[in-house]
C-alpha cells in the first residue's frame, strides 16, 4: 500500500489528536502570556509534538515532510502577495499616495461616522476587487491613518476595515474563496452567492450600526481640529498632494477588477508607486529601492504624523511570513497524520439535527483556521469531510457552502497565526487580538448562520430528481 494510500484512512484516537492541539495552547500560553513574545517557537515546538504524534502512529518522516510541504505550498500565493504588499505600502508612501488619501479622509470624513464610513468605503472596494488583501493594503492603510489623524482608536479603525474587506471577500463573485466554497461543497456560484445574504446582509447591517454607534461615542476623545489642521500642514510640507497620484490607486483597482492576477497587479501598484516617488515627489532611484526593501521612514516634525507614515516595505513582512510559515508546519502534520480527520469526525458524530450540523461545521472551519491556520484549508477540509453528510440529510449544497464561508473565511482574519490574520496585522500595524473585538462581521456571521440554523429558517433542501441525480453522480 503507498503512503497516500495509508494516510488517506488512517484517524487517530481522539485523544491522540488533541495532544498537538494541547501543545500549542499551552506553549502559547507560556509564551505570550509569561514573556510577550511572539507565536512563532510555540507553532514550532507543537509542530515537533504533532510530527512525534505521527511516528508513533506509524507515519514515516517522508510522509510528516511531504505534508509540511504540502500544507506551505498551499500558501505560496498568500506570501508572496505579503511580500508585494509590504513594497507596495513603502512605495506609496514615499510617492504620496498614501499621504494624499489621508489628506482628503481628514478633509472629508468627521470622527462621529469615520468608523461607519471606513466600513462602507472597504465593502465596495472589497466587492469591486474580490481581494481582502489588496482593500486592506490599499485603501486600509490609508484609513488607519485617517483614522488616528481623527483620533479614533486604532484598533476600532482596523476592526471596521477588516468587516469591510472580508464583507467583498466573501460575496464578490471575483473572489477566490467565493469560487472555492461552491467548488468543494457541491454548488453554484451564483446560488451561493444569493444563498449567503441571509446570513452576510443581516450582520452588516447590524455591524453598521455598531460602528455608527461606536463611531459616536468615540467622538469625544477625537482630535481637536486645530490638531487635525497642523497634521495636515505637515503633510503638505513634507509631500507634493498633487491629485495626479490617484492614478495609481485607481490602476490597481482597476487592473484587478478586470481579472488581472492579484501578484501582478499589486507588483504593478508598486512600481507605480515608485514612479510617483521619483517623477512627483524627487525621489532618487536608490532612494526607491531601499523604500521598497526595508520600508519608509519619516522625518516630517511631526511626531503623530512620523509613526503613521513610518511603515512598509518587504522587510516589513518578513516576520509575518515566518510565522506564516510555522504555522502552516504545524497544520501540515497535523493532516498529513489524520489528526484534522480526527478532530473534524469527532465533532461530526455529536451533530444529530440540522441546526447541530451547521453547529459542527462552523466548529470545524474555525478549528481548522486555528490548527491548520490557512483561509482555503477551513474551506476544503470540512467541506471534503462534510459534503456526503449534508447529501445523505438530503441538504443542499449551497447550505454547506454558505456555512463554509460563514465561519471558514470571516473567522480566518481573527487567529494572529493564520495567513489572513498575519496579514491584516501587518499591513494595518494593529495586533489581531486587539482588532478582533471590533471586527463585527466576522462576529456575528457565523452566530446568525448557527441560530437561522437551529430555527430552521431558510434551509435549503434537495429535491427528490436533485437526490437521485447526486446519488448517481456518488
């Protein structure tokens, strides 16, 4: 029997499973908790805990290294899109980009709906991109800025562009996991989509509000206009705001609205950046280069403005995408040895109705972002395990698939190992965990699809021809 062969059925005992996940809490817990240190040993030493798992159940050290390898080249994409990004931060700033955006959100947008705003402004460019990525590095950053321009806390402003960005993640019809979602489960695309703004529509609305509130109360701590007025003095003084480089931001845009590939098409932003840098803002060419290499630093006199602008570059991205890669270490034993089956078999057996079902669905994406920490994995690997268990229920696919983006992609920005919650930390300079309460979307989406669940409102069933056609096709 070959080795794909062999891991295909093995499932370890429960208990056997969960000593890897157990390793990592606890390693995390001494390690951040105890030292304030980062999660990059503790992913490390649970990845030496899962892979001893796996010799004593028999897994050969090929098998553990070819899941590890298997489980990085899933996100190959993923970091070299970081690493693009972090040039793109630092060009776009040394070229003005960035400065001018935050420039007009002071001139514009008043704290009391700064927080609302930002929300509605990264949901349209979410669903024109289909890129959460490309809007939180984009637009996201500027609104950061903006944001503390204001003096809106930080991670308020992060947690409204993070529900803005993953809104156009999961219902643009341009977006990977949108297409993946219905891919795995068994459904149409446009079904999917349709099928999802039960769920979706309801907690952005609700988080609307939220942010309208929050936005509100927050009004009071916001920076005095005077203040707001030297920030943007300083601005002037230090960059030429000429309206020309929005071309730039609205190329990209662009570009990946029309299906260009995101690598490409953020490259291109780059380079676009460092062209304004030279041609608007004087810039050297040696000057560019070590912009896009280790970031920009800023001198402007202003203290406030100094560390809003003082970010960027590829080196920028570099820890995140070590921790990126630790942690996909870990989940790539973690398959590679049938603990994910495991875990996932043992929520399954407890989901007797409908409502329990969805409950273990949910329970597993977002356990699978945690333990095998990467947006398309919470995605394909309950959806694999799952897919004969919503057909023998007679459930439709579109149920699957839509609770497989409820929890799968919204909860993948809320775990600081996972690709997308390393990203959004990086590119926003605001710590995961001290976003995730603001980050309202991802909150209450999973919540109102277990509860519309459980109330049996809206579920989608098979139709006896549907039954018998996916029976065949079985």
């Amino acid at each position: 029997m070959s080795d794909a062969a062999r891991n295909a059925g093995r499932s370890p005992a429960l208990w056997v499973a969960l000593l890897p996940v157990a390793a990592l809490v606890l390693f995390l817990a001494v390690q951040i908790s105890a030292y304030g240190g980062s999660a990059h040993l503790p992913l490390i030493l649970a990845s030496a805990v899962a892979a001893l798992t796996g010799w004593g159940l028999g897994c050969s050290w090929y098998e553990i290294e070819t899941g590890i390898v298997r489980g990085i080249t899933i996100a190959l994409k993923a970091i070299l899109i970081l690493m693009v990004i972090g040039m793109l931060i630092g060009t776009w700033i040394a070229g003005g980009i960035v400065p001018l955006l935050i420039d007009y959100g002071l001139r514009l947008l008043s704290p009391g709906f700064f927080l609302l705003a930002a929300c509605l402004i990264c949901t349209v460019v979410s669903i024109a991109t289909g890129s959460s990525w490309t809007t939180a590095g984009t637009v996201g950053v500027a609104l950061i800025g903006v944001g503390e321009g204001l003096g809106i806390h930080a991670p308020m402003t992060a947690g409204a562009i993070v529900s803005g960005a993953y809104f156009g993640d999961k219902m643009s019809p341009l977006s990977d996991s949108t297409n993946l979602a219905p891919a795995v489960a068994g459904s149409e695309l446009f079904e999917h989509i349709g099928y999802m703004m039960y769920t979706t529509l309801p907690a952005l609305l609700l988080s609307l509000f939220a942010y309208a509130g929050l936005g509100w109360s927050a009004h009071a701590g916001a920076i005095e206009g005077s203040q707001i007025d030297a920030i943007r003095s300083a601005l002037a003084e230090s960059f030429v705001l000429s309206p020309v480089l929005l071309t730039a931001p609205a190329l990209v845009l662009l570009a990946i609205t029309l299906r260009v590939p995101p690598l490409p098409g953020l490259l291109g932003g780059a380079l676009l950046g460092g062209v304004m840098a030279g041609w608007i803002q004087g810039a050297s060419l040696q000057q560019v280069l070590e912009v896009a290499q280790t970031g920009y630093r800023a001198d402007t006199g202003s203290e406030l403005v100094d560390e809003l602008l003082t970010r960027g570059g590829l080196e920028s991205m570099l820890s995140t995408v070590a921790l990126v890669l630790c942690a996909l270490t870990f989940g790539g034993i973690m398959e590679s040895t049938g603990s994910l089956r495991s875990l996932a078999g043992a929520v399954l057996r407890l989901a007797r109705s409908t409502g329990s079902l969805v409950l273990a669905t949910v329970c597993s994406c977002i356990g699978t972002n945690i333990v095998a920490p990467d947006q398309y994995l919470s995605i394909i690997v309950p959806g694999r395990m799952y897919r004969e268990t919503f057909q023998q229920r007679g459930l439709h696919p579109k149920l699957l698939s839509r609770t497989l983006e409820d929890s799968g992609t919204l909860s993948s920005p809320l775990v600081p190992w996972n690709t997308c919650g390393a990203f959004m930390s990086s590119a926003l300079m605001v710590p995961t965990l001290a976003y995730l309460p603001y980050a309202f979307l991802s909150l209450l989406t999973p919540v109102i699809a277990v509860a519309i669940a459980f109330g049996g409102f809206r579920i989608a069933t098979l139709t006896s021809p549907e039954r018998e056609a996916a029976a065949t096709a079985t």
